[in-house]
C-alpha cells in the first residue's frame, strides 16, 4: 500500500489505520503485509473514509507470495523510525 498525502494529520491517520492492520512500514509513504481478503475490503473501506475528500491518493496492491518472493531491494532497508519511539 503507498499513498501520496500531503497533510500532515491526515498522512499520520492514514499510517495509524496501516498499522492498525498489522501492516508494516517499509518506506516513509509505503506499507507491506498480508491480509485476508476481508481485512483488505476493511481497510479500504477504512482509508476511503479516513481520506474522505481531501486531496492526495492510496493505492492497494495485491501481490501473490511468488511477486513478492521476487521482490529486490537495492541499497541498505531501513525502517523509518515512527515518532515517539526511540529505538537503543
């Protein structure tokens, strides 16, 4: 899931509602996991009301496990930090 939001509040509820789902920050505007199809229906029906008609976009990809098996990363992964935790 990624998602183009530029307010402030409103890209912070937007990755509330993510992780809420268990979904995994993987970029600062991007999330990862896996869903069921009902809790994926959820979560859109969740983020339509949460971005209501305020500008910006998300975007839902569903990939199967061999897409995401060929998944590449090139460079080094960091996980953004979230703000309010500090990691020692």
């Amino acid at each position: 899931m990624i998602y183009d939001i530029t307010d402030d509040n409103l890209r912070n509820a937007v990755s509330e509602v993510c992780k809420n789902f268990g979904l995994s920050r993987i970029q600062k505007s991007a999330f990862l996991g896996d869903l069921v199809s009902s809790a994926r229906k959820e979560l859109k029906a969740k983020l339509q009301r949460t971005l209501g008609e305020a500008e910006g976009n998300i975007q839902i990809f569903v990939l199967c496990n061999a897409c995401i098996a060929l998944r590449e990363i090139i460079g080094k992964y960091v996980v953004p930090p979230e703000k309010g935790i500090v990691i020692v």
